[in-house]
C-alpha cells in the first residue's frame, strides 16, 4: 500500500479542492459529489419501490405464498394470495433467530452510503470515491432487476423478545418487507463497503480494522435476523465484489503488471 501522501497519484481529490485547482474545477467536483451522494440516495429508493408483493400472475406455474394461511397454494386464488419464490434450505431451517445482530444491520445504512465514500475523500482520492459510489449505484440497480424479474419472500416465523434488540428488529421488520430477498442487497452493499475499507487500511488503519469486521456482521445478521436464506447472501456478495472490482477498472483504469516485470508497450 502507497503512502497516505501518494494514495492516488493522477488525482489529489480534496487536496485539490482545497486550493490546488481552479474555481471551475472545485465546482465541477462538489457538483459531482453531490450527484453520487443523490444517486446513492436514489438507488436505495429504487429498493423499497420494488419491495412489494408480486400478482399471482408474475410466475403462474409455481405456487404461491398465501399470507392468510401461511401455507404454499397451488394455483394462486383468492384475495391476498401473490407469487413468491421462498429459497429456503435445510441449513436455513438450523440458523438460530439472534436479535442482537439488528445493530450491526441497521447502522450498516450510515457506514457503507456514507462514511465510506467520505473516507475515500479524507484520503484524498476522487476516484476510489467515484468508484465505491457508483459501485453501490450500479449494484442496486443489478438488484432491481433481480427483483422485478424473480421476487422472493423470507416467512418471518419467530417474535422478536421484549428487549432493546427485540424492539429493533420490529422496527427492521416494520420498514423492510420480507420481499426483494434474493441477491441480498445488503450484503452487497456491505461487501463493497468491506473492499474499499480493505483499500484503505493503511491511510486509516484503525476505521478500517474496525468497520471491516463490523460490517461483515452484516453477512450472518440478514439470517439470523429472518431477512434473508443462505442463497441470498450467496448471491449478494457475489454481486458486491463484481461490482465493485468492474468500477474501480473502469473509473481508476490500474495497470495489472507481476511483481518484477516491467510494463508492456
């Protein structure tokens, strides 16, 4: 790892903000923070739009999840009835219910959106900023067509206890449907969050060694909590480190060259 003072060499970020560019160049900069930091936004909006239950319609040859009986019918009739595919497994049936784990999930929202891409720009680093925010930007919108095309539920089976971490997950439960399960887009979102922690753990040793393995809470907390199955996390983090990987070639354009070996002409 380079150091903090050379982090990202073709591009100085806020220390060119700060007095290192010119007027025009500052302000064509915030604007494109501003705009990354709405399409974040955005892009979370675009998850609870879709996370609704589907017309028995969507997928007519599988059976679907009555909500009034809690039961799987076959066809879809009646009022209430929707088409869902339930992705649970046998392992999933021995994963404890474990409400504490409703921390690390619901602050994952602040860290990964927003702390995260702060970092990048306390580092100094305009692209690893551009790359984790349209890294998330990009991810979701992966997500939403998994969702539209291939809704699934997670039945919530268990009530939460009558304690701080019992009232928590109620409110998870309360603003989070069981649907939009599969990929996992907070697995996704926390795995791209991991990467680019991972990239900046010598400018930030201490954040980095912190935040990293409190957001890879967030990987067993989405079953534990009765938010996702195993597929889903599978699928989420697959997704994240793709993403993430496909954006910073794109945005930051490294040159892959062995250890030892000088670069091709």
């Amino acid at each position: 790892m380079t150091d903090s003072r050379s982090l990202d060499p073709s591009d100085h970020g806020l220390r060119n903000l700060a007095g290192h560019t010119s007027r025009g160049q500052l302000t064509s900069r915030i604007v494109m923070i501003v705009v990354v930091y709405v399409g974040i936004v955005l892009a979370f909006g675009t998850y609870v739009l879709l996370n609704s239950a589907p017309s028995p319609e969507h997928w007519p040859a599988y059976l679907a999840w009555d909500p009034v009986t809690q039961a799987l019918v076959q066809p879809a009739t009646g009022d209430g009835a929707y088409q869902t595919f339930v992705l649970k497994s046998w392992l999933d049936e021995k994963i404890p219910f474990v409400p504490i784990l409703a921390l690390p999930y619901i602050t994952y929202l602040v860290i990964v959106p927003f702390l995260v891409p702060a970092l990048n720009l306390v580092a100094r680093s305009m692209r690893r900023f551009l790359t984790v925010g349209i890294a998330l930007i990009v991810s979701q919108l992966i997500l939403d067509l998994s969702y539209w095309l291939f809704q699934t539920n997670v039945p919530r089976t268990v009530t939460p206890p009558d304690d701080v971490f019992g009232w928590m997950v109620r409110m998870v439960w309360g603003n989070d449907q069981p649907f939009n399960g599969y990929p996992s887009a907070h697995c996704t979102w926390a795995m791209i969050g991991i990467l680019a922690l991972w990239r900046l753990r010598s400018r930030f040793p201490k954040t980095s060694w912190i935040l990293m393995p409190w957001l890879a809470l967030v990987f067993p907390a989405t079953v534990m909590l009765q938010q996702h199955f195993l597929m889903d996390v599978y699928a989420g983090v697959f997704v994240g480190f793709a993403t993430y990987w496909a954006v910073m070639f794109a945005v930051e354009r490294p040159t892959l060259v062995p250890r030892g070996e000088a670069p091709l002409r």
